[in-house]
C-alpha cells in the first residue's frame, strides 16, 4: 500500500512497519496477544479511519513497541485531523466551563470542588487580620479567592462584610488607592498622596470609610497575584511602603481591615526578605495544594450537569487520573474540558473528543498552535513579539505573566488589530481598554514555541524589557534628555538592537535614537573642548613634568605600602581581626587595586574558628539562615548565620567512626544527607536545626561515600563513592529509602555529583580524568549522555550547573576550571578554560542569577563574572584560608561565599565590595594605634579608618 502524504496513512504504514520488525505475526495472533479482534487490529493498519487510542496501543504493545512514543503520536495524529469544532455565536456565553481564565466572583455558581478550603480561609480570615493563600501556578488561587472566598465573606451573618480586590501591578500603591476609593469617597489621586505622607494613611482611610458600617464589619482586601510586587514593581521603595502601609493597617490598635494575599509558592522565599513581612504571615497561612479525586469530580460533573450537558464516564476516569495529585493542573483540566464541549455529541462530553483535544497538556499547546499557524508570516512575527512582552523573566523563579500597556505596542501596525482579536478569540489572551495580559501562566509552560522563545537570548530579552521601561520613563518626563541611556547602558541597546531592529516598536527606537544622538553632540563637544585646552596644556606642560616626578613618587610609594600591607593585614586575620581590618581598609583607601580589594574581602569575612579538624563540605540551607559543615572530626555541624558576625552553633551531628566528606540540603530545607568515609549516606531531619535526628542510614558496597546530592523535587538523592559508582536511590519516604539504579560508566573514585535545575539530568566528576553526563529522566533507568575529557590525564574533583542548565562547569586537578555549553547535553562544547589557581580545584558552585562563578583551589577562592561565558574575568581573590581551600558554596540570595578548608575553619565573605567598606568600622572594638600606624604606614599621617567607639 502507499502509504500516502496523509497523516492517517503514514500512521497506518508506521503501525505495519512495526508490525514486520517484530516478524510478521499473523492478525489473529496478535489478537491473541493484544486481547482485540483480528478485524479491529487489521483496520487499525489499513489507513481508512483513525483507530481507537486503546485499539492502537494494544497493537504497538503485541508488537513489542514503545507505548509511551506511541501514544504521543496517536494524539498528535488526533489533533491534525481533528476539524475545528464550529462555533455559532454565542456559543461560547452558555459553555459550562470558563477554559483558562480564572473564576470571578460571577462565576461562583458554577465553582466547585474546593468548598473545604474555600471555609478553612473564611474562617482564617475571620480569626487573624493578615492570611497568605499560598499555592503553585495553576492550583486556583484566584478562582478560589474570588469565586470562593469573596461570596462566603459577602454573605457572613446578617452583615455583609465589604470587600475590595486588587493586584499590584508596577505601581501596588497606585492599585491600592484604586481598590479603596470607591469605599472610601475619596479620589485615588487623594489617596495615593495620603499614603505617601503617612504611613497610617490605609489604616485612617479604611476607618472613614467603614464609618456607617456596625462596629463588628471589616474590610477584606484581597491582593491577587501578590507575587507582582517582585516581578512587575521596579521600585523596592514603593515595594517596601505598600507592604508597611498593609501590615500598620492590619496591626495598629483599632484595625478594620484584614488583608488576604494570595501568593505563588515560589515566591514565597522572596517574602522571607521582609522581616514585618515574615511576622504576620507566620501568623496564618492556607497552602492550596491538589484536589482530591471526589473534588476533581466536582469540576468536570457539576459545571456540566448544571447546564443539561453529561460527562462520558470514561472521560471522567481519564481526567481523574491524569490530574489526580498534580500540582498547578486545574486551568489544563478547565481547557480540555472547554475545548471537548465544543467537540461534544450531542449534549454528551466524551472520550474521543476529548482525545482531540490533545489531552490535559496538550489541548492549550494544540489551541494555541492552531491559532498562530492560521496567521500570515508578518502576523505571526507580530504575534510573537506580543507574547514575549506579556512576560516578566524569572530570576530565579518561574517565567510570570505580566500586564502590558497598550501603549507600548506599535498599534498602528496594520497586523495589529487582526492579530489581538484572534488571541483573544482564542481565549489565549485578554484585552481591555488599557491593556493586555495572557489567559493564564500555563500557556507559557505548555506551548512548547512559546517556551522555546523564551529560552532564546533572554539576557537579550532582559535588555529589551529594559529599553521599554527606560522610554516609558522618558515618555513620562516629557522626553527630558536626562532620561536617556549614556554610556555602557546605550552601547549595550545599541548592540542589541542591531541584531533585532525588528523588534522595537516606533517609540522605543525614537529613545535610542535620541540617546545616540545626544551621545554624539556630547562627544563633538568634549572635541570642542578638547582642541581649546590643548593650548593650555602645551603651557603647562613644562609645570606639570615637574610636578609629576615628585607626584608619581609619592603615589608609587604608597601603592607599594599599600600592597605589603594587605599581605600583612591577610596574614594577621588570624591573631587580630580588628587590626588586620583597619589595615585592609587604610591600605585600599591609600591604593584601590586588585590586591588590596582581595585583602579586604578576605580580612572582613566571617570565620568559623573552632572546628577541631579540616572542614571538606559547606552547604547553605534555602532560607540561608543555617550553614552545615562538613569536617573531618567525625561531625556535621550547623551554624546561624544570621548574625551580623560571629555564627552560633546550633547543633553538632555525630557521625561517630569517620570523617564527613559530603553534606547537602533538601530544596525544602527539612532533610540533610551526609556522605561519610564509614561507607554510608545519613539522612537527617533538620526541621529543628538545633534539635536534629536521624532519619535513615544508606549503606554503600562501593567504600567511602564523598558526594551526596538532592534532585531538585526532593525524591531522589544521588551519591558518589570511592567504588567508581553513583546511586540513585528513592526518598520519597525519607526514613525508608530504596534504591533506584546504579551509574556504572566510571572508572575510579567518583568525588562529586550534581542535578540539573529540572531534575533529567545528573553530572558527575571523576579521578577518571572525566565528568560525565547522565539522562536521569527515569532515574530506574538512567543512560549516559557524554563524558567530558579535558581535563587531560588530571582528576576532576568539582561539578555543578548554572541556575538555567544551560552551563556545566568542571573543577580538575590540572589547576583550571572549565566551562561547558550543555544546551544539548549528549554534545556538550567547551566555552572556555578558567586560569589562575596555582594548584588543583575542588570545589566549583553558580552564583543563583547566573552570573558568577567561584572556585576553590590552593590556599584561595576565587570569584569570577561569567557574563560572557566565552571570556570569563576574574572578579576577586580571597585570600584568608592558610592551607588548601576544598569547598565553595553561594548563599540563596547570592549575597555571601562559604569557603571550607583544610586549615580547620570555614568562612562566610559578603560578595558585595562597597558595601562591604561601608559597614567595615560596624565592629572594630579596638581602634588602631599611633604606633601601630607607624609600624604598617611608615611616613604617612596618622588617619585610622575607623572613629573611636
């Protein structure tokens, strides 16, 4: 048969391909295999109609095929030949479900499932003026608080509470005095400049405005999507006032308001920041997590049955089982169930059609797919530069929707119009009269064009947003040419807009051609200048030789001062830390190079002194509030590092036989593994890092354990070992592991092993002269992607990921770092070779944005800007350790660098220069002396660094 240029037959010619690699069996033996007819089986081959997805898997199944590919191609197949269902008008206005959009408060009579939670918050709400509703993209926050909570807080008692609800937006204060103006009477211009003269402004405003209402009445505000107070507000200022103006309102005696936030998991680390913050959400707080099965059954029965419609149970089952204890799944089952009524039978919803759909995942990608493939090539190329404005880039975090104004876009595009309307047909975006925003954050995780977009040059796309802010800024000055990008600034767009003129709209290039232009006349008139002073020097030429002489002297001596004393100052950290920092500090001042800022760093970082023995492990706990270290007296200890100095022990962990070489944190922070040289992995409970205990002990056959790892969910912990081995084993349940697999491909001591961000991938590190590249994706079956050889005939001690996972970097004994592209990971490239140690490295960790590197090797750490990964610089040396430093380690925040070194101490150095100089004098208690002056600055004037306290 031929097999055709349709997509049915070369699904039909596929399946007989299968079926003669497997040898040919006759159709009635493999009904007998498949439990389905021979005829059923045989028309699934013929090509004249698309067979049950049950029908085709059983065949690949008899077949011996790969059910998993099989049943992706059975539902793209599905998706290609599925005509788009017709739509009359008005269709839409009486479909059951609401697709991708969340529930407003209209919507309450067709909002299920989630009526336990939705009074578990009432009552929260009822009992503490502050509530955080706290959950992951796609777990229904918004729905839930707006067609679930704000109808049960309206209908309270004889009384109904007022409510009012906001998001914040770029401008929260702004959208705050919106919120409360129509209570309040008063204008939200009125109102913003109240709340920015008095902090008690939302307290006072919400008191006039409940004036009539009985004593016992307060008002709710709901922050929705609170999150965008990191992600869309560019001012920390007005970040920090909106959250004092909230929480004095809800705190101050008198209070009538309750504040209800509703916060994105991933976030929630962000507002750890904010110590007020912190207070009231500990206070009360309602994690949303995944419906239950009877819950799911609700939202796609329910909704239906309400408006004359039956769900298939079949479909049902399916949907049930596909969403079931998945997080951030309910706007998928919400599309599928949307796109499945507009393919129903009838008044039926069934299985088939909603098999094409594409499925829970699939139907939004198909939606959208369709969509931008119906647009011309200019349209689509317009579209394109559409969604990638109406996203705000993580940095560290999730990719989020974000609110754009109309008038950024170039809307007198003639593709503009055609192209809004049919997203917003297609229910992928919303538009009102002053913006735009996309339909829901799942559409930027499930359209794989969509994803790969955004994975393309995003530091391009960072400059780009940028551009946009800087000329809305300037717009809003009336173009004031003291708005305009100068300098690196104006380059950096210069040199991105040259490669995608294409994607600046008529305003945005009107700023960098003003910027351009004012750079030009500001550079005809320094040459102005320039040729009338050039008289003027030749005058003072002669004068100037004179007084150069005796000047470059001078300024040579000091410099050389200034380095011998920065060698001095490291030296004597150890002896006396106020002297050697005051030291540091005189001899920057005298001479700010290399050497004297690398003293300085080092002499006023924190140092952990009272380890008995060699520190060979450090790890930060996500919060950054507790460091572990790893040491050769047998123990993990933990430290509060919280402090604005000196660490306090918290606990001390025996191990008891052996040294501790390896010791990890869980993302969540509640678990530690530690590797040990007595052949096992400890898995610890750390919820109470003063209090901690035992979970489990993992032995391995393989001799000392060096490394341990957590994947980034928590289920999996990896160990490297002295055996030439790394296992996976399974911790779901912590105090009863199970192993999962064993990596077999090296050939001697394994020291390191590190996940991916998204988990599918592991790297390890190897006396075997390599590191190696594994696909974990099914950690029961891992296979090796690449083995990284450039460390010639040297081991390679250190690995780890960049925050993105696009970047591996290697630690070796040949004294170099190097750093990896592995954007493919079965073939890895080599960016770049770091130089400089003067002796192997061991340790190697990514600053969390990405931009920084630090390694560790001979007596130094050192820290490198990686900006452009093809020519790393390096940024610092830190010189405090006196024997061999073994391990790096960035805080969460990426403020600070733990070190750990065989010289028996650990440190914590700040990362940040400047503000390391002006905080250095915060806790000097003894103020340099005259003569010690003079012993360190021989012929300089006495001037400590430092007042006397």
């Amino acid at each position: 048969m031929d097999p055709g240029n349709g997509p049915l037959l070369r699904l039909a010619a596929d399946l007989r391909t299968l079926r003669e690699n497997a040898g040919s069996p006759g159709y009635r033996e493999l009904g007998r295999r498949a439990h389905y007819s021979a005829a059923a089986l045989s028309g699934a081959a013929g090509g004249r109609k698309l067979p049950s997805l049950a029908v085709t898997l059983a065949y690949v199944q008899a077949c011996d095929g790969d059910t998993t590919a099989w049943e992706q191609r059975w539902r793209d197949v599905a998706a290609e030949l599925a005509e788009p269902a017709p739509r009359p008008a008005g269709d839409e206005q009486g479909a059951p479900y609401i697709g991708l959009s969340a529930f407003q408060d209209q919507d309450a009579d067709r909002f299920f499932g989630r009526d336990q939670l939705v009074e578990q918050i009432r009552a929260r709400v009822f009992d503490s003026r502050f509530v955080a509703v706290v959950g992951a993209s796609g777990a229904g926050k918004t729905s839930l608080l707006r067609a679930g909570l704000l109808p049960a807080i309206t209908s309270h008692a004889e009384t109904p509470w007022p409510v009012a609800v906001m998001t914040p937006q770029a401008h929260p204060i702004e959208e705050c005095a919106l919120a409360l103006s129509s209570l309040t009477g008063t204008t939200p211009t009125r109102l913003v400049a109240d709340f920015a003269g008095d902090i008690r402004a939302v307290h006072q405003a919400v008191r006039q405005g409940l004036a009539d209402h009985p004593a016992e009445v307060d008002l709710v505000l709901v922050v929705d999507q609170f999150e965008e107070i990191f992600t869309l507000c560019p001012d920390p200022a007005e970040r920090a006032r909106f959250l004092d103006l909230l929480i004095t309102a809800t705190s101050t005696d008198g209070s009538r308001l309750r504040v209800v936030l509703g916060v994105r998991a991933d976030f929630y680390g962000h507002c750890s920041r904010y110590p007020h913050l912190v207070e009231v959400l500990q206070q009360a707080q309602v994690l949303v997590g995944p419906m239950t099965t009877p819950e799911l059954r609700e939202v796609i029965t329910r909704p239906a049955s309400l408006a004359g419609f039956s769900v298939e149970s079949a479909l049902q089952a399916t949907l049930c089982a596909e969403a079931d204890g998945r997080i951030g799944v309910l706007p998928l089952v919400s599309h599928a169930l949307l796109e499945t009524w507009h393919r129903r039978r009838g008044n039926a919803l069934t299985l088939a059609a909603y098999h094409e759909t594409g499925g829970i995942t699939g139907a939004i990608a198909h939606t959208a797919e369709t969509t931008y493939t119906a647009l011309t090539e200019t349209q689509q190329h317009w579209a394109r530069q559409l969604f990638l404005r109406l996203v705000a880039l993580g940095e560290g975090t999730e990719d989020t929707k974000r609110r754009l104004d109309r008038g950024e876009l170039d809307l007198e595009n003639p593709d503009a119009g055609t192209v809004l309307d049919q997203l917003a047909q297609a229910r992928l975006i919303t538009l009102d009269h002053d913006g735009i925003e996309i339909i829901h954050e799942a559409l930027i995780r499930y359209w794989p064009r969509f994803t790969e977009w955004l994975t393309q040059d995003r530091e391009g796309q960072r400059t780009h947003r940028q551009l946009t802010d800087a000329t809305t800024v300037w717009e809003g000055l009336d173009r004031d040419p003291g708005a305009l990008y100068r300098g690196t600034r104006l380059a950096i767009a210069r040199d991105w807009a040259d490669s995608a003129h294409d994607r600046l709209t008529p305003r945005e290039s009107a700023f960098l051609d003003a910027g351009l232009d004012a750079e030009a006349g500001e550079r005809a008139a320094a040459q102005r200048r320039t040729r009338r002073l050039r008289q003027l020097v030749a005058l003072l030429a002669v004068l100037f030789l004179l007084a150069a002489t005796a000047t470059v002297y001078a300024v040579h001596t000091r410099t050389a001062i200034a380095k011998n004393v920065a060698v001095d100052a490291t030296e004597l950290f150890r002896t006396n830390q106020d002297l050697a920092a005051q030291l540091s500090l005189t001899a920057h001042r005298l001479a700010p190079t290399p050497e004297t800022r690398d003293s300085l760093i080092s002499t006023l970082s924190t140092t952990l002194i009272n380890q008995p023995h060699e520190v060979y492990s450090v790890d930060f706990s996500p919060d950054g509030h507790v460091l572990a270290t790893a040491s050769g007296d047998h123990t993990v200890r933990l430290w509060d590092v919280t402090g604005p100095r000196i660490p306090a022990e918290l606990s001390a962990i025996p191990n008891a036989t052996s040294t501790v070489f390896g010791v990890d944190f869980s993302a969540g922070g509640h678990l530690l593994a530690t590797a040990n040289g007595d052949d096992v992995v400890r898995l610890w409970d750390v919820t109470n890092p003063r209090t901690p205990f035992e979970l489990a002990a993992i032995p391995s056959t393989g001799g000392t354990v060096y490394g341990v790892t957590f994947s980034p969910d928590g289920r999996t912990l990896a160990t490297a070992g002295f055996g030439g081995i790394v296992r996976l084993s399974d911790i779901t349940d912590p105090r009863r592991p199970t192993e999962l697999a064993t990596l077999t491909g090296h050939t001697s001591v394994v020291y390191s092993a590190v996940f991916s961000p998204d988990g599918r991938t592991l790297a390890t590190a190897s006396e075997d002269h390599t590191a190696r590249i594994w696909n974990i994706t099914d950690p029961r079956e891992p296979t090796q992607l690449a083995a990284l050889t450039a460390h010639t005939r040297s081991a390679v001690y250190g690995v780890a990921f960049s925050p993105d996972g696009r970047m591996l970097a290697t630690a070796g004994n040949d004294n170099t770092a190097r750093l990896w592209d592995v954007t493919d990971p079965r073939a890895p490239t080599e960016l770049a070779t770091l130089t400089g140690h003067t002796s192997g490295l061991f340790g190697v960790d990514f600053s969390p944005d990405g931009r920084t590197l630090a390694t560790s090797g001979g007596t130094t750490a050192r820290i490198w800007t990686i900006t452009d990964p093809h020519h790393p610089l390096e940024q610092t040396v830190l010189t405090g350790h006196v024997t061999g430093v073994w391990s790096v380690a960035f805080s969460p925040d990426g403020r600070a660098l733990a070190t750990g070194g065989w010289d028996r101490t650990a440190r914590i150095t700040p990362t940040g220069t400047d503000e390391l100089i002006i905080r250095a004098c915060d806790h000097i208690h003894t103020r340099i002396t005259p003569s010690e002056w003079n012993q360190y600055f021989p012929g300089i004037t006495y001037n400590p660094p430092c007042p006397p306290r």
